[in-house]
C-alpha cells in the first residue's frame, strides 16, 4: 500500500509508532513515500498467519497446551518473588524490533553503565532496524541497576532493556 502526502518527514516517534501498528495490525507490508522521505515496513506477519490457519485439525493440541501451563503457575509464583524486590524499578523497553548495542561502534564509549544517572532525552542505546540505527532516549529520571540485553543481540518489541531505579 502506498500512501502519498505533503507534510514533513516523519519523526522518530512518529516512526516508532507506525512499527508498532503494523506489529499490532498483522499487516504484511506498509509503504509512505513523501517528497524527501520514503519509508517500508515489511513483516513476515502473514506468512505465520498462514502457517497457524493451515493446521485447523489438531484442534485438540490446544487443550494439552493449555493443561502444560498448569505445571507451569507453580513455577512461575516461585520465579514471582525476584520481580517484587525489582517492582520498585522502572523498565524501559525497547520500542522496536532490531539489534541492540550498547555504543555508537566498535571502541566507542558505552552510553550507559549500570550505576549511570539517566534523565529524560539521554540516548542509552542504539537499536539497528532495516539498516537504520534509532537512538533510543531514557524517557525516565533515575540510576541504571541492570542492563537486561548483551551487545549486538537481537530485541523484539516490548522486549525490557534496562531496569532503572527512579528514587
């Protein structure tokens, strides 16, 4: 689909929400093609669709999936109690599919260590999606306690990066 308009490019946040529609909406494909600015968001949202509707038969396979997570409550309550000691901790997650990196590039300074004040606008990471390197901003006041993702690993959307603590 190709959407064509007279405004300015896009902003990063404006970006980043469109990533986020498309993920949501199970759309395979958006384009936007503006004066000086093009954009494509393509995913492979479809293919799996198809993969999940051509398997209508084992229908029961769902109901011995639902009885696995029984077993797994308990083990979740267990794993519960670390999280309530992090519950007084911000997480801030990553905004988008991509790579995640610590630093600006090989040898470069690291944008934030755990024990480093962070306040709103201070770029702590870089997430590479399609060729793009997206800084992305503390958009929370408060000290690094754990940083959740290693360098160069790939993140999914949603997905926490760093624990922050606001006091």
């Amino acid at each position: 689909m190709a959407v064509k308009q007279a405004q300015a490019p896009m902003n990063l946040s404006q970006i980043q929400d469109l990533i986020k529609f498309v993920a949501k909406s199970g759309v395979s494909e958006v384009e936007i093609e503006q004066k000086d600015f093009k954009i494509t968001i393509k995913t492979p949202a479809g293919k799996k669709e198809v993969q999940v509707i051509t398997a209508p038969a084992p229908v029961a396979a769902p109901a011995p999936a639902a009885q696995v997570p029984a077993p797994l409550p308990p083990a979740a309550p267990a794993a519960a109690p670390p999280p309530a000691t992090d519950s007084k901790y911000i997480t801030i997650k990553a905004p988008m599919i991509g790579t995640f990196y610590r630093a600006s590039g090989p040898g470069k300074p690291i944008f934030v260590n755990v024990g480093d004040e962070v306040k709103p606008g201070k770029t702590i990471c870089i997430i590479e999606a399609m060729k793009l390197f997206n800084e992305i901003e503390s958009e929370v006041s408060g000290k690094i306690v754990k940083v959740l993702v290693d360098d160069a690993k790939p993140v999914e959307y949603d997905q926490p990066l760093f624990l922050v603590d606001p006091s």
